[in-house]
C-alpha cells in the first residue's frame, strides 16, 4: 500500500509538471509558440498548436488558443486559456466603408476594436518551468465578468489578431508597423 501511495505521489509530479513551460522554451520553439507582443516588462506568446476555431459565422467568429506572458517585472510566466470573440462589422475593413475619414475610423476604433476576450483558465510558472500557481479553471458561464475589451495593439489584441491569421489567413485588422507577425 505503502509503494502504491509513493508510485501515485511520483506520478502526479510528474504529469504536473509535464505541461509547465519554461522561458528558454518559449524563446526557442518558433514552430510551437510565437512571439506576438514585446515591450519593456512583457512578452507575450501564443501556443501556435492550441489556436482552435470555435464559431465561423461572420462576421462573428470566435477563437481558443493558450497564451503566455512573460512578465519581467514579476518574474513569471502566466500561461492563459482564453476565448477570442470577434466581430467583423467592427473591423477597420468594416469601418472604412461607414466613415470617410481616417481620423473617424480611428476614433471609432478607440471605442471598439471588434475584439473582446475571456479567461478560461490560468497557471503560473518561474522562468524555470517550475509551477508557482497550479492552474485555476474559469468557467465563463458562471464568470461574473463579461468579455474584456481588448484595446488596439495590447497583448490581448495582439494575441488575438495572430490567432485569426493563422485560423483563417487574412488578418482581422491590417497590421502594423511594428507587429512581430
């Protein structure tokens, strides 16, 4: 009995630990995690294999993948399941063909990009793999949050727009100058 509790105790730090991601991973598995958002505190990653389409019904659409920020200031990496709602009408494709100046589309913009997320879960590590905070499950239909706004070009947005890329080919928003994809 003794042997079974001891081979079950090894087991279960074994499959905890096999889905913890270190930094050196993230940096170096460009076919698995890419580098969507950089600035002087984060970076963030997304799983490329976890993008999965969940709604096709344009112009609403709506996205799961796993994401990692890095967080420099906290040294931490916070792996995050989220869902990516998109709608089209809010697109700037959308929006050029509602307003006739590039300051009004902008503006417009500035309300709603057309692209909110939800957290459906979330795990923490050191830059190590090592887990720091088991993972957390967020059930959306008993969150008392709505969906978050995902304001233009922040991790969320950028998270957000290579997912839809890689789902459908086309990006949601022209990219910028500055995007890493």
């Amino acid at each position: 009995m003794k042997k079974l509790f001891l081979l079950l105790a090894i087991f279960s730090l074994f499959t905890t630990s096999a889905f913890a991601v270190s930094l050196d991973e993230l940096r170096n598995s460009p076919d698995r995690y890419k580098l969507v958002y950089a600035d002087s505190t984060t970076d963030k990653y997304v799983e490329i294999p976890s993008i999965n389409v969940i709604r096709y019904n344009p112009p609403y659409y709506t996205i799961n993948a796993t994401s990692y920020n890095v967080s420099y200031d906290k040294n931490l990496i916070i792996k995050h399941d989220e869902i990516f709602f998109y709608n089209y009408n809010r697109s700037v494709n959308s929006l050029r063909l509602k307003f006739s100046t590039t300051g009004a589309v902008a503006a417009e913009l500035k309300k709603d990009t057309g692209i909110t997320f939800q957290f459906r879960g979330m795990e923490t590590y050191d830059y190590n793999g090592q887990v720091e905070m088991p993972y957390q499950y967020i059930n959306p239909s008993s969150s008392l949050l709505p969906p978050l706004k995902s304001h233009m070009f922040s991790p969320s947005y950028m998270a957000a727009m290579y997912s839809f890329l890689k789902s459908y080919n086309m990006y949601f928003n022209p990219p910028s100058k500055s995007q890493l994809f």
